[in-house]
C-alpha cells in the first residue's frame, strides 16, 4: 500500500501530469465560453417556427416514401424529378436514425440533448490523448533517469513496482476521468437549461449516453495501458510516439491505400480504427465493395456489413494485454542500468 502511494505521488507531482491537466481545464473551459457565447434562449415563437418547420419535413418525407412505394408497385408513374432508392426505407421518417426535429432549425440555440453526444466524443478524445500521453511519459521517464532503479533498491520486486505504477496510473486516471466529465457534461447542462433548451432527456437519451460515456472510459484505461507498455519496452516516452506515428502513416495510411488500389475484400477489418470506432459507437456500418458483384443488377444489394462493441472490444483489450504482458516479460529480464 505504501508503494501504491508513492506512486500516486509521485504521479501527481510531475510538471507533464500537471501541464497536461491545465489544457484540460483550458479545453474545457474554451469550449464552454464559446458554446455560452454563441447560444441564446429561444422564444416561443422560434419554437412554434421550427417545430412547424420539422413537422412540414416530416410530412414531406412520408410524401416521398409513400410515392416511392407507389411507384415500386407500379401504381404511380417516375418522374425525372423522383429519387427512388433501391429500397424506399430509405426515405421513411419513423426508421431514420435523426428524423426532423424542432432543435434542427433553431439557429443560434445550443441543445443539450443534440449536441451532449459529440461533446462527449470530443471530450473522450482529449482523454484518450491525455492518458496515452501521461501513461507512456510517467513510466519512460523513469526508465531513462534512473528513477526506477532508485526505486527498485527500496523495494527490489520488479513486477510488483511495475504492477504498482501502472495501477497507479489507471487509478488515478480513472478518477480525473470521471469527475471531468461529470462537470464537464454537467456545465453544458446548465447551459442547455439557462441559455438554450435541454430538448428531449429521456430514458432512452440517458441510457444511450450513459453507455457511450462507459465506453469512453474504458478506452481512456487502454490507451493509458498501451502508452505505459510501449514506452515500457522502448525506454522511453518517444518510443510510444513514434510506434503511434509509424503506425498511422505506414498502416492506417499506407496499407489503407495499397488495399483500396488492390481492391482487397473489406480493407477496414485490417485497421486497428475500425475497432475503437466499434466500440466506442456500439456498432459501425462498412462498405464491403465486392459484396454486391456477382448479385442480380434487378436485385437490391446493401453492400454493408457491421461490427459491434464486442468485436471492437476483444481486439482493443487482446492487443492491450498482449503488449502489456510483453513489457512486464521485458521488465523483469532487463538491466536498468
């Protein structure tokens, strides 16, 4: 226990840990200013306007969907003005993910339960970032001053100093994480509710950024474990960053692009992004362009398949333990000197 406190300590204590947490508040605080600054309570004769507005494009909506139905029966003749996808539930309102709504045409009106989810997507992004950052400069600056050396002396069990950091790290994060983001999403609350509208806080909406928010949290703690264990194996903080950058410009860019010119069968399962987009969303819809080659061209091909959080999430942790274990292996057989 007095090991995990030294720990904590010393994890609180670093300049990067304490700079890295300041442009989290100035973030934080920027996007707020800015959100307040640029939103205002709207009249009721704006929300009369622009719910008459939704409801007209509801309506025209099921207009087109109907007269698309027709005209797939044969009951209508198409017009050269007509859109007539392949399947017309394309066009129906009551199966779109975002059907017309009041808060789509309320200029200058910020709405909290329209914006809280990419609001959420960005402030889990900075965190990632942060614990990825923090995680990989806690343990390789360390490794490189000699700092774990001294510290092995008082205590000379080298997994149980390494277990010790890296608990200490994700505990730690775990903690900021969960009180950033409750002030953070409960400051855009206050501004939904006082110079905006909070629009429709159901169940359902709490539910679904309840899971989001759960999600994020989870990829904060592997980004965190993947940046201690590959500045761990390396010896330094520069190793994670540039293990990340060759990896995003030798394989996310490159190998993307030799598999598009190659036209290989569903390039996006190759990506690690496709992944922590799965998870982090729930699901992801892709575009598999050799699906649809050898259907009828009469026939209706959707050419997409998905991949849910729990495919997302067995690569994200399987690739996390992997390297995670390898720097422990490492750690122990290593000489520090």
């Amino acid at each position: 226990m007095n090991l995990v406190r030294a720990e904590l300590e010393r994890l609180t204590a670093r300049r990067f840990v304490q700079l890295m947490v300041v442009l989290l508040l100035v973030a934080f605080a920027v996007t707020a200013a800015t959100t307040l600054a640029g939103s205002h309570q709207p009249t009721p004769a704006e929300v009369s306007q622009a719910q008459a507005q939704a409801a007209q494009q509801r309506m025209e909506l099921e207009a087109q969907h109907n007269r698309c139905l027709d005209i797939k029966a044969g009951k209508v003749e198409a017009q050269e003005n007509d859109y007539v996808p392949m399947d017309c539930a394309e066009l129906d309102p009551a199966l779109m993910e975002h059907p017309p709504i009041a808060a789509d045409y309320l200029d200058g009106v910020f709405t909290f339960a329209t914006e809280a989810l990419p609001l959420l997507y960005f402030l889990v992004a900075f965190l990632v970032l942060f614990g990825f950052l923090v995680g990989a400069s806690y343990i390789g600056a360390d490794l490189n001053s000699g700092g774990v050396v001294n510290l092995l002396l008082w205590r000379p069990r080298r997994w149980a100093v390494l277990g010790a950091k890296l608990g200490a790290l994700l505990g730690a994060l775990l903690v900021l994480s969960a009180v950033a983001s409750a002030a953070y999403l409960g400051v855009f609350w206050l501004i939904g509710q006082t110079a905006g509208l909070p629009g429709q806080l159901d169940g359902e909406f709490w539910g679904s950024l309840g899971a989001t928010y759960g999600r994020g949290l989870v990829l904060v703690l592997l980004a965190a474990a993947l940046g201690f264990a590959i500045a761990t194996v390396g010896r330094h903080t520069a190793a994670a960053l540039g293990a990340v950058a060759a990896y995003l410009v030798v394989w996310e860019l490159g190998a993307r692009l030799v598999l598009q010119i190659l036209d290989a069968a569903r390039p996006d399962q190759w990506m690690l992004s496709t992944y922590l987009a799965a998870w982090l969303n729930g699901e992801i819809r892709l575009l598999d362009s050799q699906a649809c080659r050898v259907v009828d061209a009469s026939s209706f091909c959707d050419g997409t398949y998905t991949l849910g959080w729990g495919v997302g999430l067995a690569v994200l942790l399987g690739l996390t333990v992997v390297l995670v274990g390898a720097a422990f292996a490492v750690f122990r057989r290593r000489d520090l000197i």
